[in-house]
C-alpha cells in the first residue's frame, strides 16, 4: 500500500510531462508538413539547384 502512495503520483507526473512534451510539439509546428519529408528523400540533390 505503501508502494502506491509513491508510485501514482509518479505516474502521473511522467503522464502530465508527456502530455506536455506532445502539446509543445503540436504548438511548434512539429506536425505541419508531414509528407515533406517523406518526399524530400525522393529529390535527388542535382534537382534541388534548379
């Protein structure tokens, strides 16, 4: 029992600081183009200078 009284507030601070982390990284525009760089490998780096 005592094992909890450690263990949920724990668990909820790792949860909070991931919701966090997530939230920072919708705000930064870290999901904004998510097919650019999936294409961006396909572009041979000769074709990029044009």
């Amino acid at each position: 029992m005592t094992t909890l009284v450690y263990l949920i507030p724990v668990a909820l601070f790792l949860g909070a600081l991931g919701l966090s982390g997530f939230l920072w990284a919708l705000r930064s525009g870290q999901y904004e183009d998510l097919d650019g760089a999936a294409e961006r490998i396909l572009i041979e780096p000769d074709a990029r200078d044009n």
